[in-house]
C-alpha cells in the first residue's frame, strides 16, 4: 500500500528556557509542559486533530496521515483514500474498510464472492474450495476433479 504521506508524532518536553514555541494549529504560544511534534510544527495536545473525526492525534500515539492540506488519522485516511488489494475474482480495487471475503491470501468484494463456474453465491458456513485461484463450490469442485482424474469422463 502506498500512502501519501505518513507521518510520526511524538510528544516532547517543551523547554523552558528555549525560545517560545507557536501552536501551528492555533497560533498560539504553547505554554504546557508538553507539546507535539509533527510535519517539523509544534503544536497544542488539542490543537493537532483528525480533520475528519476529531480525534487528538496526540492521544491515539504513533502517526497521521497527510493528504492535500488535510491531517488525518490512521483509520480516516484508510477509510477514505486506503484500499485492502485488488478483488481475486473482478480484479478491481477493494477500498480499505469494505467487508471483505477472504481465501487463503485472496481478498474479494462480498458480492464477487460466488463459485466461478455457476455464480452460486456463499453463506456463512458453506463449503467452497480454491482451485487453479477461482472460488469453486462443492458440486463444481468434486465435478472439476472427477473430471481431471479419469481419462474418459463417466457423463
Ligand atoms: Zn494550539
Ligand atoms: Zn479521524
Ligand atoms: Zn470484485
Ligand atoms: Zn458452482
């Protein structure tokens, strides 16, 4: 996965005797014994927040995320401009967060998610079985194999 741009914050002391830092969220002086560091800015634990949730970045610890002039946190950012992999079965993009079918290391839309060969769609707790990477159900699976293994097909 590429991401635009993933960035460390880390909270760091800030020194009394140094000159006084500016907020790059508010523009204020920081004046707490602690202050955030991020994108090479200082900012408020308040003032450094998810565009899109809210959330203080500062809290939740490790990164954000940039994209445009927008400050994001982990989960916005693969929620919006993340993806999971390309569907095994369509080929197209999965975005991040989308409920997805998995078989062994493939990954597929709900609705791509049927057996190759008939379309016969899957429930919780039906059987189905990955041959050559096509999804197959049980019928077509144990019919592909009957088929592969005698030289002359008994139909
Ligand atoms: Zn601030
Ligand atoms: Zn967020
Ligand atoms: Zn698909
Ligand atoms: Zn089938």
């Amino acid at each position: 996965m590429v991401f635009d741009k993933e960035e460390s914050v880390s909270l760091v002391p800030l020194h009394s005797k140094g000159k006084p830092r500016l907020c790059a969220g508010c523009n204020r002086r920081i004046r707490e014994r602690f202050m955030l560091q991020a994108l090479d800015r200082y900012w408020h634990e308040d003032c450094l927040k998810c565009a899109c949730c809210d959330c203080r970045l500062g809290e939740l610890g490790s990164t954000l995320f940039t994209k445009a002039n927008l400050i994001l946190c982990r989960r916005d950012y693969l929620r919006l401009f993340g993806t999971t992999g390309n569907c095994a079965a369509c080929g197209k993009i999965i975005p991040a967060l989308e409920m997805v079918m998995r078989a062994r290391d493939n990954v597929y839309h709900l609705d791509c998610f049927a057996c190759q060969l008939c379309s016969q769609r899957f429930y919780m707790g039906d059987m189905f079985f990955l041959k050559n990477n096509k999804i197959l159900c049980q019928q077509d699976y144990e019919e592909g194999h009957r088929n592969g293994n005698s030289e002359m097909p008994t139909r």
